[in-house]
C-alpha cells in the first residue's frame, strides 16, 4: 500500500534530519472521503499496453 502524505507534512517526509518516530507518525490511515474513484478502459489497467496519448 503506498503512502499518501498531506501537503502540509511535505516538509517533514523529505527531511533526511528528521527523527524516525517523527516520520513513522506520518503514516496513518488517509480519510477516504478525499479520493476520486474513476474507471479507466482496459489497456489503462495494464503496464504492457500504456502508450504516451493515453494520458
């Protein structure tokens, strides 16, 4: 599962200095309610058949 971290804590994810616990605080369970769910054709669910004009 990726891990999705908020704008605002962009700063902390990519400061090498920062603590690890600091860090580790980051990732948490993102809020659901900010997703877009979209269906895509499928050549777009696979990696072998994306071309350039498909985005």
């Amino acid at each position: 599962m990726p891990v999705i971290v908020r704008p605002e804590d962009y700063d902390v994810w990519l400061d090498p200095k920062r603590d690890m616990e600091e860090v580790i605080a980051l990732m948490r369970p993102y809020d659901g309610d900010n997703f877009a769910v979209r269906a895509v054709a499928p050549p777009m669910s696979r990696y072998d058949t994306l071309q350039p004009s498909m985005f």
